[in-house]
C-alpha cells in the first residue's frame, strides 16, 4: 500500500470496484457514493475513529452531524444508504465481523427490500446461459457459473475465484472459502454437478493444450488470460446482463446478488431451516438472514391482494355484530 492507499482510500476504492462491477453503478452514481463516504470519513477522523472502529453510534451520531447541518432529508437518506452498502460490502469480504449499520432506518426512507427473481425467470435465465456463447465450451461455462451460483448462493467473488481443486472428484459438496479466510460446505444440486461436469471437460482439454504450448497449468475453475488469473467480477456481471436480455428478463432486476437472494428466497419458500440458509450464504448474523423472511412475507401478501378470488370482489358488507 503507497503512502496514499490508506486504510480509508482502500475500503472506498474497493467497495466502488465492487459496485460497479456487481451492480452496474453509473460513473455518476460511484462519484456521489465517493463523496458521501469521504465525508463520513472526515466526520469520524475529527472523532477519533475511521470505518473498522465505528460502531452504530459514531453512524448515528454522523446523521444527527448532518441534520444539524440542514442537509436535505433526500441528501441523509443518499448518505446512509452509501454507508449501508460499504458495510455490507465490508461484512461479505471479511473487512469487518459485524455491520454497524445494519439496523439503522434512514430519514422517512423505507427498509428496501432486496430485488427477487421468480423461479420462472431463474429457469429463463438458466436456459439463456446454456445457449450462450460463441463455442459450446463458453456455452458449458456460461452453464456452470450460472448454476452454481444459483445452487449455492455465493458471492461472485467467491464464484470466479474459485479453484479448479474445489471442484473435483463430482463433489457433493462444494468447499467455499471467503476473503475473510472463512470456509464453509455448500451442497450442489444435481443440475449444477452436471453442469460442473461437463464444463471440467471442456476446461482441462483447453488447459492440456495450453500446457503443450508451454504455459502453466490453470489454478483456477474459471480460468482467463487476465492479471487475476480467473474471470473478472466485472466481465461475468456483463455475461448475466446479457443472459437476461437473450432470456426475457428484465436487466435491471437481474446482478449476480440478485442470484444470491433468489438463491435464498426460493430455498425459504420451499421450507428451508432460515439457519440453514445463514450458513450457506456465509452470514455471521442470522439477523442478516432473516432480511428474506421478510421478503417472503411481502411476496404472499401480494400473492394474496392479487390472486385470491375474494380481493378482486367488491367489498362485503360486514354483519352488524349487534344485530
């Protein structure tokens, strides 16, 4: 790290590589979570902390700072949501054990709930990646990476970064290791070992060639010709965009986290033990977890007010309990 890579500029730096690569955030967008944070910065160095050592209470503080400021109520709410989405980041690549915003609601803004995929649109993103590609071994990748990530629920750095040793052997359970050094066992499903099968193939034939030209041997399962040694987060976020157009999905809904709540909120829906799902998804937190059940409570209520028989009659008149 320069003499100007701090802690600071790394977390801020990182956090923007992330956004845009994994949620698609405009130039525009990336320069105003920049500033937001490096206020929030500048706030806690005059405190004596930085983003490792503040807790809840040096961010609540930060909101009252700007309130006393006269800062727009759309400006508090553009701010916390900035330092929401570094903490979140922060949590799920192992910078911090715990999010001290989490539970933090902002300025008269709602709790957004995260984007959900239905399982239709899922299979229609899955039969988009099987047929996209400009050879049938990019079409068994495109294949592999998208089952897998629905299969398991990791997050796409833990996905392109995975090692080809992770995955031999037909594994029934794949060894997932985090940036924070954490491991943990996710189970594949049967289409995703098929899928992890048959991409193998492909994968060790182009590596045995490559070899005999004199190049080293591929560590990793998604292999690319870049710095990293593995596919970009940047690239695959571009391979899911155009799989949503190619299958009928709107883009917008679609990011590689998005895979990773319908990873979760289908698994919820069909019963699954919510600390199940915590493990899986690598959360310390179940509180962090527990976001989908509300998910899925918001996702009934509206099957309900649309779908059942008796919300589309006009009202009844209720019976007089006094009569």
């Amino acid at each position: 790290m320069t003499k100007t890579q701090t802690p600071t500029f790394h977390w801020i730096s990182s956090f923007l590589e992330a956004a845009a690569a994994e949620q698609g955030a405009a130039t525009n967008t990336q320069l105003a979570y920049g500033r937001d944070l490096k206020d929030f910065d500048l706030y806690l160095a005059h405190q004596k902390h930085d983003f490792l050592s503040a807790s809840r209470d040096e961010v609540e503080n930060y909101l009252v700072h700007c309130d006393a400021q006269g800062l727009a109520k759309s400006t508090r709410a553009r701010r916390l949501s900035a330092i929401k989405q570094l903490y979140r980041f922060a949590f799920e690549e192992g910078l911090r054990e715990d999010n001290p915003a989490i539970q933090i609601a902002g300025p008269g803004q709602d709790k957004r709930l995260p984007k959900i995929l239905s399982v239709e649109e899922v299979d229609r993103l899955l039969d988009a990646a099987r047929n996209s590609g400009r050879s049938l071994a990019d079409q068994l990748r495109n294949t592999c990476l998208m089952e897998l990530l629905y299969a398991t629920g990791m997050r796409v750095s833990e996905l392109v970064s995975l090692p080809v040793s992770a995955a031999r052997g037909d594994p029934r359970l794949l060894l997932i290791s985090g940036k924070g050094g954490k491991e943990r066992l996710v189970p594949l499903s049967e289409p995703a070992r098929d899928a992890l099968a048959a991409w193998l193939v492909a994968r060790d034939k182009a590596d045995a060639l490559a070899q005999a030209k004199g190049k080293p041997p591929a560590r990793f399962l998604f292999p690319s010709r870049g710095v990293t040694g593995y596919l970009t987060r940047h690239r695959f976020y571009l391979l899911i965009k155009e799989f949503a157009v190619a299958g009928g999905v709107a883009p917008e809904k679609v990011t590689p986290h998005t895979l990773r709540h319908a990873f979760a909120t289908h698994l919820l829906a069909n019963g699954a033990d919510l600390r199940a799902i915590q493990t899986m998804l690598g959360h310390a937190d179940v509180a962090t977890t527990e976001i989908y059940t509300h998910v899925l409570e918001e996702r009934l209520s509206d099957l309900v007010l649309e779908r059942h028989p008796l919300a589309k009659d006009a009202p009844r008149k209720v019976p007089d309990a006094t009569s």
